[in-house]
C-alpha cells in the first residue's frame, strides 16, 4: 500500500507522537476511526510485565455520529467467547465470522445477539505485538455496511508502525518507571534534585523541587527557565554554576530561601547519559528536614537487625536526636530499662553509643522506609 501525504498527517505522525499522551493514541484513533468510516473502535494494550490483576489499558474512540451512544464494552465481548485474542495472528486483519463459534449453534446464536445489541454488525480486528514486550487488540465496528477493502488495507498497513509504536512505549514505560522510583526514594529523604547549565539556567527539575521552588522563563532568547528567588541569591547561584562549569570550583552551596533556611548544594554533573544529549553542567541538590514515618522505620530497624519490638522503637526515638532516658519515657520504660534496651541495642546492631547508631541508622534502609 501507498502512503501518501494523508496518511502521514492523520496517522503516522499520530502513532508517533502518540506515545506522549495519556492515554496513548488518542489523536491516532480518532483519525482511524474517520480514516476507515467506523462507528465505534477501541485499542486494547497490556504490558508484557504487567500484573495478573491489572487491567490493561483502553482507549474508546466513537465517530461524531455515534457520541451520544455507549462505548464498545470489551468485558462483554470477551465474555462472549470470541476467538481468543491471544491465537490471533499478528498483522493479519479478522472480521467478525472468524471470531464466531460456528460448531456450536446455540453460543453462535448467542453471539450474534449479544454482537447486535451493541450495535455491532461489522468489525474489523488487529492484534499487534512487539518482541513480548506488550501486545495490543484493535477493533472497528460499523452497524450498517461492511467496511470497504481501502479501510481493510489501511488497518493491515497500520500494523507494522503500530507495533513500533509498542516498542517505543514499552520502553518509556520502563524509564517512566526507574524514575519514579529515583524520585519515590529521593522524596522519603527530603531531597530534590535539579539540573542547571553553565548560565544557571534550569534544564530539569525533579517533582519535589518544582513543589519547593518557584520558577520564571529565562529572560533571554535561549530560553530556559531560572529559580524565582532574591537577587543576591540569584547572582550567588549564576556565579557558582558558571565556575563549577568552567572548573574553577568544585561544589558550591547557595542560600535560597533564609525564610525556610533552605540551601542548594551544586555540584559538578557526573551523569552517565546516551547520545544524543544534552549534558547538564551542574547538578543541585536541597533537602528538607524530613525523617520517615516512625511506626515504619521501626518495622525496618527490627527485621535488619534482629531487634525486639520495644528495642527497635527505642533505637528509632534515638536516632530522632532523643537521649535514652527522655526516649524510654516516651514508651513507658523505666530508666533502668531504657539503659538495659540500648545495651542490647548496641549490641545487636554491632555499634559503639548512641552517636555511631544514629550513624548506623540513617545511612542504611531505616530514612527509606
């Protein structure tokens, strides 16, 4: 099949960008959908690594006509027993015959009722996969006449590129993952992470850092954004990342906001990125006073160490800066008991005092709980 400008426009270009929107490929569908005269349509995708449990994503497209009617309810059409969806074969276009029981008369006549109520008397089918990563089940309906061999060949044509699209998504699924991961974890610390270029200008900031700060566009056609701050520390900040940039400083930390006695630590970017990028020159980091939940950093203090209940929330008061005495009261210990608690404390987590457990306490699992 030829492509022409059309298809470029209203369904390549789609499929590529549609990545980006979430759900994906929205515009694409709706294009599908006028493209090939359909009535109703939905896209199916599940996710290679997905839950049993987890539902997969569906993305319902009605053609103007058909607005004010019911989306296609894909529950119901796969408690109809169709041909499974996963024996299609790939890249191959199904109507609706194929998918019907003919060797059983009554779940036929079953089928085609419950088609007919959904105002289904024509349809199209695609499965499209992508190397195990993810897999995706298209169907158009019409309700009238069949689809013409033009719309059939567009689907079939569709396959290919769709599957590619897949692959993209797969894979930004896994990156979306790793990121909010990092961000999950940098959160629980009280920390946010920002990347500047040699000016100071703002490249990326992560989610806790846009709730921190305020931002403004840069005032220069390079474009950018720069940190909404007092201007002795908006100088300060300049300063810094052009000297860390050009190597003539190392590290740098930067007074932001006195108010809230919030600091920037910058630093040289190490960052390990692929081509093709665009390398930061700088990487700041604040942090807030913030320790996790305190039920929870028990939990982790007793099962790292071994400790007994009482023993791992007596460690954990202690690692708030409490003595032994004012953090066994606040757990109605005795002193005697409190003493005889940290005793045991040091020893089974293998420190010496109450300074080398705190140590011991905030570099390992216990701030990430």
């Amino acid at each position: 099949m030829a492509f022409n400008h059309s298809d470029q426009q209203e369904l390549f270009l789609p499929l590529v960008e549609g990545v980006h929107e979430t759900p994906p490929w929205g515009a694409f569908m709706r294009n599908l959908v006028a493209r090939t005269y359909a009535r109703r349509a939905f896209l199916i995708i599940t996710l290679a690594n997905a839950m049993p449990t987890q539902e997969p994503t569906v993305i319902h497209v009605s053609a103007p006509r058909a607005v004010k009617e019911p989306p296609l309810d894909f529950r119901r059409l796969n408690a109809l027993d169709l041909h499974p969806y996963g024996q299609l074969r790939p890249g191959r276009v199904y109507g609706i015959d194929e998918m019907l029981d003919f060797d059983n008369p009554a779940r036929l006549a079953m089928q085609r009722g419950a088609l007919a109520e959904m105002g289904i008397r024509y349809g199209r089918w695609l499965r499209v996969t992508a190397g195990g990563v993810a897999d995706a089940w298209l169907l158009l309906v019409r309700e009238r006449e069949d689809f013409s061999s033009s719309a059939v060949s567009t689907l079939a044509a569709i396959g290919p590129h769709l599957a590619a699209g897949l692959r993209t998504l797969a894979a930004l699924t896994e990156l979306r993952l790793q990121a909010a991961m990092a961000t999950a974890a940098l959160g629980r610390l009280g920390a946010g992470q920002l990347a500047f270029d040699a000016g100071g200008r703002v490249m990326a900031a992560d989610p806790q850092s846009e709730r921190l700060l305020a931002f403004a566009p840069a005032p220069d056609p390079r474009g950018g954004r720069r940190l909404q701050t007092l201007p002795a520390a908006a100088l300060a900040l300049e300063k810094a990342c052009t000297a860390i940039a050009e190597g003539r400083s190392e590290s740098a930390v930067v007074l932001l906001d006195p108010a809230r006695d919030l600091h920037l630590l910058l630093r040289k970017c190490d960052l390990a990125l692929p081509e093709p990028r665009a390398m930061p020159a700088v990487i700041g980091t604040l942090r807030l006073d913030l320790r996790e939940d305190e039920r929870a950093g028990t939990l982790v203090l007793r099962d790292v160490h071994g400790l007994s209940e009482r023993e791992a929330a007596l460690a954990e008061k202690l690692s708030r800066g409490e003595s032994i005495i004012e953090a066994g009261r606040a757990l109605r210990l005795t002193d005697e008991t409190a003493r005889n608690y940290s005793k045991r404390i040091y020893a089974k987590t293998g420190t010496r005092g109450q300074g080398d457990l705190v140590r011991a306490i905030l570099s390992g699992l216990t701030p990430l709980a």
